[in-house]
C-alpha cells in the first residue's frame, strides 16, 4: 500500500465543510464506541449496522458518504479489537480500553464519495456534505495509479492546513542482490546510533535544533493570557513547528533506513518498548525516541520489500555483556569505554551493537519453521527475540530466502 499526499485548496466554505464531516466521522466512531460499552458482545457486524441506524437518526449523519460512515465504524473497531488483542496477550500495565475521541482530524472515504477529475489535480466529493471541488498541490503523479487502485481517500487536518491522502493498492516486491553483510544497531542520545563495525552515525541537525525551537515557542505561548487571540496565534506557531520536525523525521527515517536495509542482509536492533520511551519528560530525548522509533518502522517495511531479515532483539544486558568472551563487565553510563579481563578493549556503543548483532543471528536460526516458510518468519522476525543456535545455518537460510 502507498501514500500519496497532496495538500487541498478551496474556499472558507469548502474547508468548513470539511470540519462537519471530519466531526461526523468522529460522532460515528463515537457513537459506536458506546454502543459497544453498553452492549456485550457487540460485534464488528453490529457496528456496521449500526451506522444505517445513525444515519435514519441524524440528518447530519446521512450527509455522510455511507462508505466513510462505514469507515468510521471500523476505526473503533479496532480501536476494540486492539484492546482485546492486549488483554489477551497479557500485556503488562494498561490494555488501552477504547476512548472517545474528542480531536479527529481526519475522515476516511474508500472507493466512492469522490471523483478524481480527469488531469487528476483536482478531486470532488459527492457526498451531501458540500466540500465539493478541492485542488491537488504536491509532488506525486497519480497518472501512473488506475482509479481502481485507489481504495481510500482520507482528508486530514494539519497544522498548515487540509490534506487529501490516497492509499493506493500496490505491492512493493522488488529484488535486490544479497550483500552478504549483517549488521547490529545501538541507539544512543548522543549518536543517532553505532553499528556491529563501529561506525557512528550523528544525529541530524534537526534533532540537535527542534529541541531549543520547540521550547521557544511553548514559552510564547506561557507568556500569553490564557484565552487571548495572541495566544491562539502562538499555539498555531507551535503546531506548525512540531509538523515541521515530524516531516524531518520522517524523511531522514525513511532515507536512512532504506540506506541500511540496502546494505545489509540482516538487520539486528534493540526491542525497545515505546510506552517506556514516550514516558520520560526530557525533551531532546523523546525526539530522539519518536525518530527512532519511526526508523525502526521504516527498517521492517524496507525489509518486507527487499526480503532482508530485521530482528528485534531483548535489549537487557547488552552494553555490559562483553562481546568477545560473554563475561559481564559492569559499567556506569558515563563509562565510555569497554575494557574486558579478557583483553577486548573497544567504544562502549560498538560493543553493545556486537552483542545486538549475535543476538539478532541467534534468534533467526532458533525459528525453526524458516527454512519451510522463510517469506511468513521474514514477515514475524521482527517481533522475535533472542534464542541460541548456528550463525552459518542463518546465513545459508538469508541466501536461500533472498532466491524466492
Ligand atoms: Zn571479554
């Protein structure tokens, strides 16, 4: 599935327009969210059924394409289904039960509700909401793309402005030549990460500057009078600087992984949990986390498309382990430097990377059923963690998965 984005022009009207059927979205999701909490065993069909009865209820609601309305339903479905899927696999803390939601700002139209006009820069939609014809601006060309494949449209509200998505049906299957070379990631605060070959790679300049940018502006804000006009213009200010870092972050995630999965046949990385990452109040950290966090997403979806391997692996002990002889070496964080008794002196990150790295094989050649079903495991890796077995046997299983 691919993304197109393009952002919308039209008039005040149009955009207004806009609102009232992101609102209605959000009414159904709602709605079905309670219907659900007062019934038991209310199911993903009843949900569907439910949006005919909202729409016979609410006039506003019928004014919505029934396929968006539909669409709607199954956000809070899984939104449900999510929750269940938490509690039962025993998911340590919250379950994430299933909330209202008070700011969508986005609504969801599949196959019909729209038409794309024939240059394809424009798009109208149909429903009896009244957004009627929207320009296209942006970089994609959906000349190549049959309206077919288009399966939905989502119109999002950003800091800057309104957005049209189109998800078009696609599958990225594309072969590259094995490279033979496997390779271990440690994240650092300092470095965006260090490598099993002891390379560091800096963190970008964004990340070094969001930081002070984004303190700037809350500070503005602080220094307004709550409720104020100065103060809503401030909070736009920040909004469209948070947007401006979240793109950054995607694009250097996005070329940065598809640079390592290129290169590599197996990628090992540490199986950090985000809920403990978003905890921490420190700022330049949780940056850091979110960029991390996407990249590593964008590792396993490079690596679906190029049928390499990603592992995550258990990231405990890892910097203290060492890398050569397996003794645990103790280390306070400032401690820069691994020095082992066995004689293995090396960059702290490199050593944890190392040990990454041999996790990540260990854990690939203990799933047994590779050889049988190398495209299914390559899909699982990524949420595998670490066992024992046979580096070579891996590396024979990586050359035999990359000739399917
Ligand atoms: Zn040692």
């Amino acid at each position: 599935m691919l993304v197109f984005e393009f952002k919308a022009y039209g008039k005040v009207k149009q955009f207004a327009a806009v609102d009232d059927a992101i609102r209605t979205a959000q009414f159904v999701r709602n709605s079905c969210i309670r219907l659900w909490m007062d019934n038991q065993n209310t199911g993903k069909n009843d949900l569907q059924k439910y949006c005919a009865v909202l729409a016979k209820t609410f006039a506003f609601a019928s004014e919505l394409n029934s396929m968006a309305r539909q669409a709607s339903a199954e956000r809070a479905w899984s939104s449900i289904s999510r929750f269940y899927d938490n509690c039962q696999k025993k998911i340590p803390g919250k379950k994430g039960f299933p909330q209202f939601q008070k700011d969508c700002r986005s609504v969801e139209y599949k196959t019909s509700g729209w038409r794309l006009a024939e240059d394809r820069k424009s798009i109208t939609f149909t429903d009896k909401k009244g957004i009627g014809k929207l320009k296209l601006k942006g970089t994609r060309n959906l000349h190549f793309y049959q309206i077919s494949q288009i399966k939905r449209v989502r119109l999002v509200k950003r800091a800057d402005g309104v957005y049209v998505q189109f998800c078009i049906n696609v599958n990225r299957n594309d072969n590259i030549q094995p490279s033979g070379n496997t390779i271990g990631l440690d994240v650092g605060l300092k470095d965006f990460y260090t490598d099993s070959d002891g390379n560091t790679y800096a963190n970008p300049r964004f990340l070094r500057i969001g930081e002070q940018v984004l303190k700037r502006s809350q500070k503005r804000i602080s220094r307004k009078i709550k409720g104020s006009k100065n103060r809503g213009k401030a909070r736009q200010i920040l909004g469209r600087r948070h947007l401006k870092i979240s793109r950054q972050r995607k694009d250097h995630a996005v070329k940065l992984a598809r640079c390592v999965v290129q290169s590599n046949d197996l990628i090992a990385y540490e199986d950090l949990r985000i809920k403990n990452m978003v905890k921490n109040h420190c700022l330049a950290k949780s940056i850091n986390d979110a960029s991390w966090y996407q990249f590593r997403v964008w590792l396993e979806y490079f690596g679906k498309v190029w049928k390499k391997v990603t592992v995550a692996v258990n990231p405990q002990y890892t910097s203290l382990e060492c890398s050569s002889c397996g003794e645990i070496v103790k280390k306070t964080l400032s401690t820069r430097t691994h020095v082992c008794q066995c004689g293995c002196v090396m960059d702290r990150d490199e050593n944890a990377a190392r040990n990454i790295l041999s996790r990540g094989l260990s854990t690939v050649g203990h799933t047994g059923t590779f050889a049988l079903d190398a495209s299914n495991a390559l899909g699982d890796s990524s949420s595998t963690r670490s066992g024992a077995s046979l580096t070579e046997q891996v590396m024979s299983l990586i050359k035999e998965s990359q000739c399917l």
